[in-house]
C-alpha cells in the first residue's frame, strides 16, 4: 500500500514535517508495511522554505537581520540545489510568530528585515527568488523591505518616514537613485494564497490588520495610508497598484514587491506543488492524507488541501484530510477530490489543551481511520 502524506502546517501548533511525521506514525501502528511517502506542504506562508528544501534539495543559510520592531535577531532563508534560486520566507524575519501578543502593532511593525534577507540572497549570487508572504505583522506595504534595498521614502522635510504603517500618509518623495540595482537582473515569484486588493475594504488593512493587533480605528488609519501609499507608487514610477489583486498580501508588501521588485505573483500552493513534483507521487498512491489546523470555506481557494486534492482526483486517488477544527461552508470541498474530513480533536477540550496534545491526537485519529480502511481493504 502506497500512502502520501502531503499536509499544511498546523498554525503556531506544528509544523508541516511535524504534522506529517505523527501521521505517518498513526498508519505505520496498524499498517507497518505501507510504503509512505512523507511531503510537507505550504501554500506559499509558513511552511515554503521547508516544503522546497526537504522537496528539492539545497541549503539553509542563516543571516542577521530586523525583527518587525527592528531588533537583531538571526533569521535564515534557503538556497536550492542549483546554487541560484533563492528560497525566503517572509514570516522568518517580519512575521507574527516573532512578536509576543502585547507587541503586535501594524502602525509600527515593518518588513525591513525580509528586505536584508533579499539583499544576501543577491549578495550570494541568486538571480531568482522565490517568495512566500504569509504570515508577517506588517502593514507597511513592503515599504521596509524597499527601504533595505537602497530606497529612501522621504516625507514634506526631506526626512525618512519612520518604518510602519502608521507613517504612510507622510510620505511625500520615493528616492530610488540608490535601490539596488541588481533587482533588474533576479526572477522574482511572490508564492501568494489571498488576492486581496491594497486597500478598501477588501484590502489589506481592513481584512487582516486585525489580526496584526490594529484596533478599528488603526485599520481606517491604514488604509487611508495605504491608499496614498499607492497614489505615491503610481506618481513615481508608473504603476498603479491600488487595485492589483494581490497587492495587498502580507500587509500591502505585494505591492512593494510588484511595484519595485518587478515580482511576479503567483497561487502559492500551484507553485509548490509543481516545484516539487508531487504528482509524480501522488499519482502512484493509494491514498493521500493531507491536512491543516483549521478548514473552512476559504480552504476551497487556493490553500494547500484544495490543490492536493485536485491533483489527487486527476488520478482517482482518495484524500483523507485532517483538521484541528472544522469551520462553516465545506460541503463543497467533496466535489473537488476529498473523501472524508476528520477533526482529530476526540473530546471537548480547550484550544491550549489540543495544541499540547496535538502530536497524539493526529496519531491517534490517523491510526483509527486506517483500522477503518483496513478493515474493509483485505486486497490491500
């Protein structure tokens, strides 16, 4: 029997090869001789650099760069096996996993740090990068990460505009005479799950500022400043980003990545997928068991068990999808290659609870669905 486990992290639980691992030791307790296939997945956050190092080789380089409060710490970023495609993950160096709750403020917070992480890739000799922008704290548009580059955004005084979001509406001059240059001559593919336009309501700001630690009153702020932002962008150099579906990933940092970095962006986990070749696996399986800490409605959009699925159903393979809990609106997610949906949370318990005992529970949830399966496929 051959099983492919191709999972999504389990957000601030465990990671992709975590979650993959104790499901593989859920089949081997009742199927020891299954032939499995280990593939941690990302849809372009979390997860990316883990998912392309472990699925095409290369190396982890670790650099010292700004958290989003511009403090020191040691963030690293992935170099593929060709010696020139760069691998960054966004959250490692302007995520919400570096902030502890009472820090997160989207009017402070800045990407500057993914922008050095930019810089060494170029330093290191990449003339491509490939990027995942889920997960930041940021609400800056990208301005952060441009500014590491050389740029310089300037406000009425001829001043630098503090980092973050909050001091958008003071800008008043875009200063590219010393951005590096090397952009002109790097590939660079943004791996982005949302299509998010910069700002309105839809935008940036208002949909995901909230979770970033912004207050009602800080989203409006925001946006207003993200919209002049793009008024600036447009003044500049030409481009209009207002309305790019997108642009405002991570934050607005899209933006900045379409604007100046010349990025090309693209559905995070059809980028995955086809990087690594999964299909090639995929297509000789018995089974897939994928995964992720929460499905909804959304996970039908362009997340990591909508794409296994697909491609799962391409070549009439069955998709055992795992989950910490099951939101509203997935009927539909039967017609796109799921077979069963299972919550691995077997009792009431509390949130905390379930994250601390999550490895067993995914063993154990795994390990009855295959006494299930099992049971019913003596051929097997």
């Amino acid at each position: 029997m051959k099983i492919v486990i191709a999972p999504d992290s389990f957000k601030e639980c465990l990671s992709a090869r975590q979650v993959a691992s104790n499901i593989a030791l859920g089949i081997r307790k009742i199927a020891p001789n299954a032939e499995i296939y280990e593939i941690p997945i990302s849809d372009g956050g979390e997860g990316v650099l883990e998912a392309l190092i472990n699925g095409v080789g290369g190396r982890r380089i670790s650099v010292s760069v700004m958290d989003p409060l511009m403090r020191l710490i040691q963030a690293e970023y992935g170099i593929l096996k060709d010696g020139k495609t760069a691998v960054i993950e966004m959250a490692k160096a302007s995520g919400l996993e570096l902030l502890k709750e009472p820090e997160k403020n989207p009017l402070i917070t800045t990407t500057f740090g993914t922008g050095q992480l930019i810089k060494d890739a170029l330093d290191k000799g990449c003339n491509k990068i490939i990027i995942g922008i889920g997960g930041s704290a940021t609400n800056d548009g990208g301005v952060g990460m441009v500014r590491a580059l050389g740029a310089k955004f300037l406000d009425d005084q001829g001043e630098e505009i503090p980092e973050g979001g909050g001091s958008l509406g003071r800008l008043t001059t875009i200063d590219l005479s010393n951005f590096d240059d090397r952009i002109q001559n790097c590939e660079l593919i943004v791996a982005c799950d949302v299509s998010n336009p910069l700002s309105g309501a839809n935008g940036a700001s208002m949909v995901y500022g909230g979770q970033k630690g912004g207050s009602m009153e800080d989203l409006e702020f925001l946006d207003r400043n993200l919209a002049h932002y793009a008024t600036k962008i447009k003044a500049t150099i030409g481009i209009d980003v207002a309305q790019i579906p997108g642009a405002g990933a991570a934050g607005g940092t899209g933006a900045g990545l379409l604007a100046f970095l010349k990025g090309q962006l693209v559905n995070g986990i059809e980028l995955i997928l086809q990087t690594i070749k999964i299909e090639e696996f995929i297509k000789q399986a018995d089974l897939v068991f994928t995964g992720e800490g929460k499905i909804d409605g959304q996970t039908l959009h362009g997340k990591t068990i909508s794409g296994i699925a697909a491609m799962a159903k391409k070549h009439e393979v069955p998709v055992i999808v795992l989950t910490g809990k099951i939101g509203e609106g997935i009927d539909e997610i039967y017609n796109i290659g799921v077979s069963a949906v299972f919550s691995i949370v077997n009792q009431p318990m509390e949130l905390k609870v379930a994250i601390d005992q999550a490895p067993v529970l995914i063993q154990d949830c795994t390990k009855n669905i295959m006494a299930a399966i099992m049971s019913c496929k003596t051929d097997l």
